[in-house]
C-alpha cells in the first residue's frame, strides 16, 4: 500500500527543525498503526512539494528513520515502513474511567495548598518582567554549556553518565566544589563531607528530615523563603519565626530552645538585607551556648558584586555546627536542579542515605558537565558576564526608582539580583501587580514571604535578572504611574 502525501501535515507552532517534525509524523503514524510493515512512503520529491520544504529535508529524515530500523530503503524503488519497525499494542486502547476510590478516606497524609510564589508560564512574552530566579538567555554561554554537555556524553564518560553509581556523587563535580567554589567562601572540606542535591530546596527538605522531628524545634527568619515554611510544617516540627531586621536575623531573639535555625545571612530572602561578620560571630555564639545547629543557605553569593561577600557562616565555625548549602540555580539555570550540602561527615552520612531512598543520585550526566563547565573556567566567565551586566542594570534600576520616587525597603550591599520594595500607602502590592500586567509589566507581590495570611500587603520584590537594562526605566515608569493612578482611585 503506498501512503499518500495527503496523509502529512506541518504544524506551525511545533518547536523542532522540520526534519525533526517529519520524523515525528512518521514514527507517530507508525507506532499509531497507520503506517503498516511494507507500506511504501510518498517519494522525496513528491512529499517535499506537497509539504512546501526542501527535498533535502525530506532525505535527510527518510535517511535518520532508516537508521531507526522505522523505515527501511529499497534502491530505486523507494523507502517503505520497515518489517521490523515497532508494533502498535496488540490490545485495544482502554477508555479512561470515573475513579470509584474515595481519595477523602485512602490518603493516608494531605498535603495543603502551598504558599508558593508563582509568576504566568508565559513570562517571557511580556515586554517588562520583574521576575526573579530565571535565567536570562543573553547572558548564558549557550555554546560552551553544549561543548561540556557533549563532552560529557562521550564514550570517555559513558560510566558517568550512565551507572547506578550507588549513592556516591561524581568525584570530578565533588573535587571542583571543593577546590573551586567553596575557597571563595572560606570553606575547607573533604569529599565525605560534601554531598550533591537535586538543588537548595531539595537540600533543605533533606535537612528538615535528618535533623527534625515533632519534638524539636526549628527557628526562621520572618520573612522568609516560602518553600522553607512548607518544608517545616510537612516536617511535623514546632517551628518559629525570628523577625529579621536591616541586618538579617537578630541573635538575641533566637530562643534558648531551639533546635535548628534556618538562615540566609549573605542576602536575606528576600529583604536583600546581609548579615554583618560580628553578627554572624554572635549566632555561632548563640548555637554553641544553647546547643542548636545553623543550616545556612547562601542560594546567591556568586552574585555579591557591590561588594566583596562576607565570610560565609560555615567559615567562621569551629564546632561543626553549620550545614552550608549552595546551589548552581543563579549561576547557571534554575532547570539544572543541582546543588549541594557541606556539612560534618556523619551528618553527610546519613543525608546520602537518605537520598538513596529518594532518587538513588543525582543524574551523572549534569554532575559531569558541570564539573566540565566548572574545570575548564566556562563558569568563572559566566559569573563575571552576569555580575557586570547586573550591575548596570542594578544602578540604573535605582536612578529610575529615585526619578520616579518609589521607596527600596531593604537596601543590599552585597549586589544580588532585585530589590525589595515597599508600596505607596494605601495601595496594596497584589492589586498593583495586576494592574500592571495589563500594561505588560510583571512584579512580585510578597504575601508568599509572609504566609498564613499575614501579608500586610505592602511590598513586592522588583528583579532585574529576566530584563534587558534598556527597558528598565520605562517598566519602572509604568510602575510608578499605577501607583499614582492607585493612589488617585483611593483618594
């Protein structure tokens, strides 16, 4: 039977290269059962002219499905479907049923709605984002993140990339951590006390679990990172709040029961406020006198371009106290989901364990192009790249804030990537959000930072990682002229 051209169809908004959508046609068909064993294909010519697209093309994805055993060539006859191509199921397709399991009563734990900071899937087509967190396509360096994924994809590599590795992490991404990442924070460690994490938040629950139970208590800051907060209610741990003031947690306030304290010292998430070094001194202090330990997430240092970092808090402790953990989510993207915990060796211990349990390792192929990205000098550039252009970005944000008489709520002298503001009065942040999406401007009201419906509704967090330093001014101009049109509305 020979399969008619009428039977192909470009879909315009498909994302691939069309000789990767012609592959998807075929194999799609085939394994559909549309496309039989012996079926001959429509010729080159003939399906690139009804297509509209080269013959080249039509050749070139022919010539990928015969690789595949999809298809197979007969010479000067053609390329028909394969007789050894994938079968479609020999069982008919079941419909889909109404569950008659009363979920209400099974689950045997609910898990409630998270306070979760959220911003539209389609961010990237607004004009001005305010966002935080996602990374900027002008500033990663696409080709050498692709050399070092393909290196790491070599017969070289191939154990890497592929073994269960049993719960140990890639020597190479350990050794570069050690020798390359943790010196700039002052942090000396061995590969025992080193282990690597589907990213900071992934840490963080590992961390809540090992070290928490119902009758310990943990300390945060107020606010606070939002996914922190869930993490700790799931934990079933008495939790408290610790207010934060315009130099991170205060000392004093922690109570002499606790058990953990979590903390951002380097840049306060998300008041932007950086703890001083004799504060930091006070807290390790505090944790040896009332016996508690310090889990510090420093999600952000390689951002500090203002000013050089304070030591990290890891660095100063002499009891084995502090659990430190990095991420590579601002360096390099969010989607990596890699990062890692330096802490005393039998606390590592029981955390791999732990891991093992949950998703055995964290997939080799990232943990070696990392180390690659990181070994061959590509992250030391791409740091740099990011600091200079937030930078420019961070001093004309300001200009623009000042010109148009907004109010900074926390000022940061450690760099970062967004400011925390604070809203005119009587206007509250969530309503200005959405009225300034009508005008393609995206900012983040704050009420996930406060949680439980304490938000006072003041203030949202301004980001410049997502936006081009030329369209800064006007979307703080926008910003600025909702607040008047707000503030004229209340009055």
């Amino acid at each position: 039977m020979a399969i008619a051209v009428e039977q192909f169809f470009l879909d315009p908004a498909h994302r691939g290269t069309l000789q990767r959508q012609l592959q998807e046609i075929v194999t799609g068909a085939i394994l559909a059962g549309r496309f039989r064993p012996g079926d001959r294909m429509p010729s080159s010519r003939g399906l690139a002219r009804h297509l509209g697209i080269s013959r080249i093309t039509v050749t070139l994805a022919y010539t990928e499905l015969v690789a595949n055993d999809y298809l197979s060539s007969r010479g000067r006859s053609g390329y028909f479907v394969s007789e050894s191509a994938p079968r479609p199921p020999s069982f008919p397709t079941q419909t889909p049923s109404e569950s008659r399991v009363d979920w209400s009563r099974v689950l045997g734990q609910r898990f409630p709605p998270a306070t979760i900071l959220t911003r539209p899937e389609d961010w990237r087509r607004y004009r001005y984002p305010f966002i935080y967190g996602q990374a900027d396509a002008r500033l990663f360096d696409h080709q050498n993140w692709r050399k070092c994924a393909l290196q790491a994809l070599g017969a070289r590599d191939f154990a890497a990339m592929t073994e269960d590795s049993y719960g140990r992490d890639d020597p190479h991404l350990i050794e570069q951590i050690i020798r390359n990442i943790l010196p700039r924070r002052g942090i000396v460690a061995t590969p025992a006390e080193v282990l690597v994490t589907m990213g900071a938040q992934n840490a963080l629950w590992m961390l809540a679990q090992v070290l928490l139970t119902q009758r310990r208590t943990a300390a945060m800051e107020f606010p606070c990172y939002p996914a922190l907060r869930e993490i700790l209610r799931q934990a079933r741990c008495n939790t408290l709040e610790v207010a934060v003031d315009g130099h991170g947690l205060p000392p004093d306030d922690v109570p002499p029961t606790t058990d953990v304290v979590f903390v951002t010292p380097s840049h306060h998430c998300p008041t932007s406020a950086t703890m001083p070094v004799a504060r930091r001194r006070e807290l390790l202090a505090r944790a040896e006198q009332d016996d508690f330990l310090i889990v510090e997430d420093d999600y952000e240092f390689e951002l500090a371009f203002t000013a050089s970092p304070s030591p990290a808090l890891k660095s100063l402790d002499r009891g084995g106290r502090v659990a430190y953990i990095g991420s590579f989510a601002k360096s390099l993207f969010p989607g990596l989901r890699l990062g890692y915990i330096v802490a005393p060796e039998p606390l590592i211990r029981e955390l791999r364990t732990l891991r093992s349990l949950l998703v055995r390792h964290v997939p080799g192929h990232m943990q070696r192009a990392t180390a690659y990205f990181l070994a061959q000098g590509h992250y030391d550039a791409q740091v740099h790249k990011m600091a200079r252009a937030y930078r420019e970005r961070r001093a004309v944000a300001e200009v623009s804030i000042q010109s148009n008489g907004l109010s900074i709520a926390g000022a940061s002298s450690f760099g970062g990537s967004s400011f925390w503001m604070e809203a005119p009065p009587g206007i509250q942040s969530a309503a200005l959000a959405e009225r300034l999406r009508q005008r393609q401007v995206l900012i983040e009201p704050a009420a996930a930072f406060f949680g439980d419906g304490r938000d006072p509704g003041t203030h949202y967090r301004l980001a410049y990682s997502s936006i081009s330093v030329a369209d800064i001014p006007e979307g703080i101009r926008r910003v600025a002229e909702e607040c008047a049109a707000m503030a004229r509305g209340a009055a």
